[in-house]
C-alpha cells in the first residue's frame, strides 16, 4: 500500500509478489525476521523451476490466480519479483519490523533485456490480426459463434487504436466516449482511468470508430453511446456459452487475457506464414500497446501526441519507440538499392 499507493494495477501485482513469498517462508515454518540471503537464493531458483509438490494447495483456497503461483518464471520476471521484495524488506527495516533485508546479499538475476521495440508487431502482423478478426465476423453464421467473433473484433481493436492497458478497459463504460469541438469538427475522444488514478483522453480513429458502430450494432444497440451510458466497454462472455452475463458485467483483465490466448493459438492455426507465426507466438495484450506507439511513429505521428495519446508521463519513455525500426531501415534500403541501380 505504501509502495503502489497511486495504482490499483501496481499494488495487485506487488501484493501478489508479496503473497508468494510469504508461502514460502510458510513452507520454511519462518518468519521473515528469520530469513537468510540463502533462503532467498532458493527462493529466487524455486520461482525459476518449482516443484510440482509447491506451493501446497492447502495455501490456495480461495486464492485468484493460484494457478499462475505455481507456474516458473522467467528470469526477467523472477529480477522483478526480487526488486519488489526487496524494497518491501527496505520498508520493514526502516520501520524497525526487521533487523536486516536479506535481499541485499542474494545473488543477482541475469537476464537479457529485450528492446521494447522489438514487442512490438510488424504491420504485416498486424494486418493479418486485421483481415483475421473480419473473417471471423464474416464467416460466423451461428449466433453463439457471431458473439464471440464481435467481441474479439472489438476488443483487439480497441487496444491498438487506443494502446491501453488492460486495467484501463476494464474500468472505463460506453459513456466514456464523448464528443469534442475541435477546428470546427466534432471528434470523439475516449476518457479512462490510467496509471497514478489519473484521467486519460485519446482521440478515437475514423477506423476505431467504424469498429465502435459495428460492435453496438451488431448488439441491437444504437451506433454511438450516450453520455450516461454506463454499458462496460466490452460485454463480459459466459465461458464456453457465447452467451452475455444476464446483469451486463463487463469483461475482467482475466477474461481479456483468456480471450487473447484463444484469439492467437486460433491465429497461428490459420497462419501459414512461418514467419508471422514466430511473431504472433510471444503476443499478448500488451504487446498491441507497443505497437499503437511503434505504428503511429511510422506513420509520422510527433513524439509529443504519442506520448499524449499512451499517457506517458516521461518523453524519454516514449523516445524508445522512436529509433529505427526493421520497415524504416527497409525502405532506406530500397532507396540504396535503386541508388546503385543508377550507377549502372
């Protein structure tokens, strides 16, 4: 709470780091004052390979996302997971609930930093995702099948033309679209809740809004919300009945991620480009985030309305998209190549 104070998103995931490491010294029958920097090596190599007999699911019930407790991490997941407690250990120490922070003296997590550029798609991956999700619509002939394929339209849509975060969808209705005079054109724009509890407006694109129109109609609803529509943004699914929850709940960051994972592994089954699929395995929500800022600066969109339109607080957060990317140093080598054309 002291840590993540101005962001649900980021107190969840360090309470559920926090969570973790309290079942293992659980297991240990030790408290935390207890702890050792070789206690805390275990740990870190557990979270990389864990047995199958931890965590013992009588630590489990009731617990969401148990599932994933048990899962290996991966090595830039377990250097997170190290961070996090080691500043909840900080916090105790400085509190005077421990005498030292164990996490000091533990052995340090290698692992190779990935570009961020390269999370995300090509815009000939994004294109197939495009021409994918319109087949789906098209091709659904039975009612169940039909929901189903609207909603994954919408949902992948509106990630990529808006970038948002999961918990940002999740939280925002209908009547989060309103209209705005700009240069004597009604836009529309779209309000959420982001990092920090802090209110975010993004301009919506002609194509998002066409995608707006056809999932409400494709509802029975009118084409554009109103100002008290308090309807979720995307209508929760009853799994494995494609039918909407009776009291309209909206769509939960787990429902999202299941429907990404049945999204792609249905993809990749109707992709046989090799080389789309290899782009399309590592895929997840928030890797259409990364591709809203990479797509808008190749398309020569500022850094400025980039920044402003994914609410980085920071440029230089927004900066690192803006480097060369593979189609950017592909056109420069056309231009090379019809340079030597020249010479001949």
């Amino acid at each position: 709470q002291t840590s993540a104070a101005n962001s649900v998103h980021t107190f969840y995931s360090y309470r559920k780091e926090a969570y973790r490491f309290m079942l293992f010294c659980e297991s240990l029958n030790k408290k935390l004052i207890e702890m050792t920097a070789q206690d805390i090596n275990n740990y870190l190599n557990l979270l990389l390979a864990p047995p199958a007999t931890w965590p013992d699911a009588t630590y489990l019930n009731g617990i969401e996302d148990s599932a994933e407790t048990k899962k290996p991490l991966q090595p830039v997941s377990v250097a997170y997971a190290k961070v996090v407690l080691q500043s909840m250990y900080h916090f105790l120490l400085n509190s005077g609930h421990v005498r030292h922070n164990p996490f000091v003296l533990s052995r340090k997590i290698r692992y190779s930093q990935q570009d961020t550029r390269d999370k995300a798609l090509s815009l000939s991956a994004w294109l197939f995702i495009k021409d994918w999700l319109k087949t789906q619509t098209d091709d659904a002939i039975k009612n169940d099948q039909h929901l189903l394929a609207i909603r994954n339209r919408w949902l992948m849509n509106l990630l990529y033309h808006t970038g948002m975060r999961r918990s940002s969808l999740v939280s925002a209705t209908m009547g989060s679209f309103t209209k705005k005079y700009i240069k004597n054109e009604h836009i529309w724009s779209l309000s959420f809740d982001t990092k920090g509890n802090r209110i975010h407006s993004v301009i919506v694109s002609e194509a998002l809004l066409q995608e707006l129109v056809f999932y409400r109609e494709n509802l029975g609803l009118s084409p554009y919300p109103s100002p008290d529509e308090e309807m979720p943004l995307i209508l929760a699914i009853k799994t494995g009945k494609y039918q909407y929850e009776r009291n309209g709940q909206g769509i939960s960051v787990r429902g999202i991620n299941y429907a990404f994972e049945q999204m792609k592994s249905a993809m990749i089954l109707d992709c046989d480009d090799a080389y789309l699929v290899q782009e399309l395995t590592p895929m997840t929500p928030h890797t259409l985030r990364h591709t809203c800022a990479t797509h808008r600066l190749m398309a020569g969109a500022s850094l400025e309305s980039t920044q402003r339109t994914l609410g980085h607080r920071q440029i230089t957060t927004t900066m690192i998209y803006s480097h060369i990317n593979d189609e950017s140093l592909l056109q420069e080598q056309f231009k090379f190549d019809a340079f030597n054309a020249n010479q001949s």
